[in-house]
C-alpha cells in the first residue's frame, strides 16, 4: 500500500519552517537597512528589490522568490 501525506502535518511543518525563516530574514533584513541609510547607502523611501531562494536538493525545490520592500 501507498505512503499517503497527511495535509494537517504538512501545514504544520511547513508552516513551522516558514515562520522561523520570516523571523530571521525580518530582523537581517532591518539590520542591513538600517546600516544603508545611517551610511548614506540608501535613501528613505527608496525601494529596494529583493529575492529569496527556496531549495531543497532531496524534494527537487529550487524556487526563488523577488520583490520589493518600500519603505
């Protein structure tokens, strides 16, 4: 017989994964923002185009994922 996924489970972990992912790349994100305006890098309101990369070689996952943060 069949493995079959139970969806339940795989929102939880999927949904686990994600958050711990949004924390970091919440507080890296602010941090590197920070340091380009106090250094004149980037002005206020300036919008910055950015990408996250999803991979995974065991599930084949290789999605990248661009858009832009307006301040």
């Amino acid at each position: 017989m069949g493995r079959t996924m139970n969806d339940k489970v795989l929102k939880t972990a999927v949904d686990q994964f994600l958050r711990t992912v949004s924390f970091t790349a919440q507080k890296e994100i602010e941090k590197v923002v920070r340091n380009a305006v106090a250094s004149g890098k980037l002005e206020l309101h300036e919008p910055i185009t950015a990408a996250v990369a999803l991979s995974s070689e065991k599930i084949g996952l290789n999605v990248t994922i661009y858009s832009k943060i307006v301040l």
